[in-house]
C-alpha cells in the first residue's frame, strides 16, 4: 500500500481512511525502555483517531507536523505515570515529544489487532524518516458512514486499487462482517467448549455434594432418631440436610468462584489478554452451582 492509495481511498464520499505503517524499532525513554514485542509503533494520519475511534486523555492526537501520542500503559512503562505529556521518547536516537495520550481502551478485541494500551502512534511524515522516505503501509483502514453503502466504497477502493496498481492484484479487500464472521467460529467454538465443561463441572460439583450428604446422613443416624423421637417429622429432617446441602454448595461456589477469579488474573500476566469480570455472571454461576 502507498500514500496515494490511502489518499485516494480518503477522497470517497462519506468515508475517512487511515493508513497503518508499522515500525520494528525500541522505544526509549530517560526512565526506561520498551522492546518491540511489548510495544506497537505506529505510523498513521490524523484520520485514525476517528477511523479506530480513539479518545485523548490529555494532550492532542498527531498532526503533520511531529510529536508522539501514546497509550496509557506505554505511558506508564516508560515514565511511571499516566500524565507524560512534553517528555520524550527516543526511536532509534531520534527525540519525539508526547503530545497527547489515549484514554485506556479496556475492550482491545478489534480488526486492527493493535493494543492502543501499548501503542505509541506518529505522523506518517514522521515514520518516513526511517524508512529511507517511503513509509512501509501494511494496511489502510476505510469507515463509511451508512452501513448501506458499504458494497459501493468496497468497489470504489477495488477500483482506485486496481487503476493505482496497474491492476496487480497485490491486495486484499477484507470487510468487517468477513472479520466477525471468523471472530464469531472462533468464539462460538470457544463458548460451546467452555460450557461443556461448565456442565461437567457442574455435575461432578453436584455428585460430590451427594455423596457428601449421604456420608453425613449415615454418620448421623442416631441424630436424626433422637430428633424424630421428640416429634420431629420426615419433612424437617428433610429440610435440615437440603440446608446444609445448599449452604455447602454456596459456599463451595464463592470458594470456586474467587479461585477461577484468582486463576484468571494470573494467566493475564503472561498473555495478551484482559479478564473482565461481570456480578451476572458471578450470581448466575453461583445459583448454578445450588
């Protein structure tokens, strides 16, 4: 992808595109450093704050002329606070200053497959510069305004493609619906597992409870013949034990509950990912669990 087709692309009516350059480089900073494996670098136009609908916590988006907008996380990792506006950030020994950063994104399932958290973003113009002049576009997002029209900008950037690249077909034209589709097998495939398990868990859960109320029920035989001889009937002895038995299950369920909990959170230290918890879920489990 070049600049002219990026541009072209931008000039449909109602549409806005961005290119996406991305740069292998060590980010550095007087406070620290951040590999490139824990870190995107972006080159991209003014446009991409409304194409990936970016939020500035402080500070302004890139213009042409310079600077650096980075995420919060990045922020952090580099200077040790959220507010890094002004200070400076050194890409192959060349200063950039903060201008601007982005509001934590806590949702980062997206098509760009960018973590904005981690993300530092600068001026096409600027990438240029290490990349002997010709920025290296792996990627121009296109929106539209009206869903309807889709079809019709899709043909428009195939056209534009095509008259731009001597109709090479050195590009692929990949929709959001495309995109969810193969996010929506793979989440669906995701769900079925999960609940399988769920089921099983549950079922085993709930013999292990019987079987530890039949044990109880033995063991306690001449409690509940002394109980019955002062006038306790069936359906107290009954409801004594189906209590004890749903007060193991709660508390059996906040206990797996808070250890899933802890579990999740330890596995997002190593992976790329971000538990979210939901009290739905937590009271729905629980209920199950019963």
């Amino acid at each position: 992808m070049t600049e002219t087709d990026a541009r072209d692309i931008g000039k449909i009516a109602n549409t806005k595109a961005a290119p996406i350059a991305f740069l292998h480089a060590e980010l550095r900073a007087r406070e620290g450093k951040v590999d490139i494996q824990n870190a995107a670098l972006i080159g991209s136009t003014e446009s991409l704050k409304d194409v990936a609908n970016l939020q500035i916590a402080t500070g302004q988006f890139i213009n042409d002329i310079g600077g650096v907008v980075v995420g919060q996380q990045l922020s952090v990792d580099l200077f040790g606070t959220e507010r890094s506006i002004g200070n400076v950030i050194y890409i192959r020994n060349q200063p950039l200053t903060v201008v601007g950063v982005l509001k934590n994104i806590e949702n980062q399932a997206s098509y760009l497959d960018v973590n904005f958290n981690n993300a530092a973003i600068i001026p096409l113009s600027v990438i240029k510069k290490f990349t002997q002049g010709t920025p290296q576009i792996q990627q121009i997002i296109v929106t539209t305004k009206d869903h309807k029209n889709l079809n019709s900008v899709i043909k428009s950037a195939d056209d534009i493609l095509k008259k731009n690249h001597d109709s090479d077909k050195n590009y692929r034209i990949v929709s959001g619906e495309e995109i969810n589709e193969k996010k929506s097998n793979v989440a669906r495939f995701l769900s079925i597992i999960l609940t399988v398990i769920g089921i099983i868990s549950l079922l085993i859960g709930g013999i292990g409870v019987m079987n530890v109320m039949l044990v109880n029920v033995a063991e306690r035989q001449r409690e509940v013949g002394v109980r019955r001889a002062v006038g306790a009937t069936g359906w107290d002895i009954i409801n004594q034990f189906l209590i004890e038995a749903a007060i193991i299950g709660f508390l059996g369920g906040i206990l797996g509950y808070g250890l899933g909990l802890a579990g999740a959170y330890i596995a997002s230290l190593y992976l790329p990912l971000t538990p979210y918890i939901y009290w739905q879920t937590a009271v729905l489990s629980t209920l199950d669990y019963q």
